[in-house]
C-alpha cells in the first residue's frame, strides 16, 4: 500500500531522543496485528511511503492513521493518495 504523508512526529528530549507520535500503520483485520508502520517525514510536503503486509496477502487489511501527540511538541499529521500496490 503507497501513500502520501506529511507532517512532524518527534518530539526532542524523550526516551534515547526522539519519540514518534504520528504515523500510519497497516493492519491485519481478524485481530488488529501491526504488520507495518510508516511515521512523518518531519517536513510540511508530502512524501511517499509504503506499507509492507509481508506474508498477509488475500486477508482483509486496515489502514489506521494515528495522531497520538498529548504534550506541547509540534506534532501534526496529513495523509493523501492511498493506493494498492
């Protein structure tokens, strides 16, 4: 699965630097399993990422796009252009 993502997800000065709060992930349906994840490119122009289902191909499958950014860092997401590689 390819999209567009901008945005900025680290914030400076948590864990060993940097923490991601925004990014996209691509999910199997039956349970919820992460199967890849793609964060902000840390810029305000959208860029290409994909996501990799690895070995979960002909299951159904979600997209989740998650702002999970709770203090005061500038933190902000945007997404475009999903498409079936």
């Amino acid at each position: 699965v390819s999209v567009q993502v901008a945005g900025w997800s680290a914030y400076a000065g948590v864990g060993d630097g940097y923490t991601d709060f925004n990014y996209v992930t691509l999910n199997r349906a039956s349970n919820g399993e992460e199967l890849d994840r793609v964060c902000t490119p840390g810029s305000d122009s959208m860029a290409p990422r994909e996501l990799d289902p690895g070995g979960a191909t002909n299951v159904p499958l979600y997209v989740e796009v998650v702002d999970d950014a709770t203090t005061n860092a500038y933190a902000w997401i945007s997404v475009d252009d999903f498409r079936l590689d």
